[in-house]
C-alpha cells in the first residue's frame, strides 16, 4: 500500500525510474459494515484462509518481472 507514495514521489522527479508495483491480493478490501474489530477480524479470517497462495503468487509475479 505503500506503493502509491512511490508513485506520488515520481511525479517530482524531473527523470523518475522506471518502477512496477505488486500488490498482493491477500488484503482483502472488507465492507464498511459491523465494528471495526468484527471487520478486523473478516479480514483476518480471509487472510488466514488465502494468505498464504496470494503471497506466492505475488512472489512468482515479482520475480517474473526481475527476471523477464
């Protein structure tokens, strides 16, 4: 998520580098419904179920584009 301000710093640069983000599909974005705690808790449930195969995935895709 941190990604953006990269971005956002780029755009003072009169040369920014080439950049690419990966965002790992695992933060899953939770309605505005209930508490925040019971929100927090959907969330951790969801990451705890796919966390682990959005993270390799967001790792193959991160290591295609070093190498490709």
């Amino acid at each position: 998520m941190d990604d953006a301000a990269l971005a956002l710093t780029c755009t003072t640069l009169a040369d920014p580098p080439a950049w690419v983000s990966v965002r790992n599909a695992s933060d899953p974005q939770i309605p505005s419904v209930g508490t925040l705690p019971e929100q927090a808790k959907q969330a951790a449930k969801i990451y705890e179920q796919y966390g682990y195969w959005t993270t390799v995935n967001s790792a193959i895709t991160t290591w295609a584009l070093i190498v490709g």
